[in-house]
C-alpha cells in the first residue's frame, strides 16, 4: 500500500552554469539538493499563475459602475 503513495519523478534539464548557481544558493538553508529547490521555486509560480487565472475580471468599483449603467438603460 505505501508505495501506491510515492510520488513519481521526471528529470527536468537546466544548464550546469544554472545548477552550480541554485546549488551554491541553497548552501546553509534547509533545501537538501538542488532538485527540491527547483521543485519548490516551480511550484510557487504555477500557484500563482493559477491563482491569477481564476481572479475576478471585474473589480468592486467595475461592478457598481456597470449595474449604475444597467440602471440608467432601465435593464434593473
């Protein structure tokens, strides 16, 4: 049953200038290899990329400008 659970992993390419670069940076912080810290790094802008895809289109002042609007055509 437990390793029904394990997480599966592809290897994902990056230039070795970049890897030396994310490895010396996590020195002394609690990221054990460079994979996790990229996996962390990516997992952050995904969630923001899809937080922003679900944002509201309008604001709060857009909707009470388009329901005055609405009102003055007589449509509310």
């Amino acid at each position: 049953m437990e390793n029904e659970k394990r997480i599966k992993y592809t290897t994902v390419s990056i230039p070795i200038t970049l890897y030396n670069r994310i490895k010396k940076l996590i020195e002394n912080t609690g990221f054990t290899s460079v994979s996790q810290y990229v996996a962390y790094v990516l997992r952050e802008v995904v969630a923001a990329h899809e937080e922003e895809k679900y944002e509201e289109p309008f604001t709060e002042e857009d909707k009470q400008k388009i329901i005055e609007k609405l009102r003055r055509l007589g449509y509310i």
